[in-house]
C-alpha cells in the first residue's frame, strides 16, 4: 500500500475513534425562550 493511502486510513480510524467536538455546545440549563416552529415540506 502506498504511503498516501496509508495516511488516509489512519486518518479515517482517527476520525472514527475521535470524532471532532461540537462547535456550539448545547446548554441545558438555559430556559426556554424560544417557540417551536413545525416546518413543513411537499414535493
């Protein structure tokens, strides 16, 4: 195998054992202010 598609698989394990971490992290001691909205969608 060549170096290159070494280097692709040992980056995919790494992407599939660490997954990168949320940007924006989910606060659930906020309250809720915001209202639901139903989206909707035909084709």
């Amino acid at each position: 195998m060549t170096p290159a598609g070494l280097r692709q698989l040992q980056d995919l394990r790494r992407s599939l054992l660490h997954p990168p971490r949320q940007l924006r992290p989910q606060h659930t001691s906020e309250p809720a202010t915001h209202s639901t909205q139903t989206v909707t969608a035909t084709a």
